[in-house]
C-alpha cells in the first residue's frame, strides 16, 4: 500500500513501514520526462513549484501531515531506476522477515 500518510495515519503498527525519499528536483524531472517537456526548461520549473506546493501543504496540514513515520526505513530513491528502488524495498521487507 502507498500513499503519504500510509505509514503514520492508516496503519501506525504496520510490521514495515518504508519511506521512499526523493528530491524535489528529482520527482520534478521524472513527471517532466513522463509529460514528454524533459528538454523544456519552464516545464521543469513549473512542475517543480507545483511539488513544493504541494509538499508544503501536505506538511502543513492540520490532519494526518506528511512526515516519516515512526519505525520507517527510509529508502533514498535519487538516481534509482524503478527496478533499483523495488529492489531496495524488496530487500527491507526480506530484512524484516528475518529479523534484521
């Protein structure tokens, strides 16, 4: 399950939490990429005030803020693949099972 506030709200005593980390800049080149305007550098601007508006509301918010929960295992997806990041969560869930 994922989502902001999986972790801290609907399930608090979850047997593993993971909080995927990226940068702004990051996220904001990834949706660029996505959205085909990688190559437009107001595109990339623009989406990345959209991120940080949108992170700082959900920080912000008096219900259910976005935070790391308590227990989470942080995994820094800067740079990742979307195979290297499953790999990194597969590999938390393994050390979980086996008591690491």
């Amino acid at each position: 399950m994922a989502g902001r506030d999986i972790g801290s709200v609907v399930l608090p005593d979850a047997d593993v939490k993971i909080y995927l980390e990226v940068s702004v800049e990051e996220r904001a080149r990834r949706r660029a990429e996505q959205r085909g305007e990688l190559d437009d550098a107001n595109a990339f601007e623009r989406i990345a005030d959209e991120l940080r508006s949108r992170d700082t509301i959900d920080s912000t918010r008096q219900t259910a803020p976005l935070r790391v929960p308590d227990g989470a295992v942080l995994v820094e997806t800067d740079g990742n693949t979307l195979e290297q990041t499953v790999q990194e969560v597969v590999a938390v869930i393994r050390d979980a099972a086996l008591g690491r």
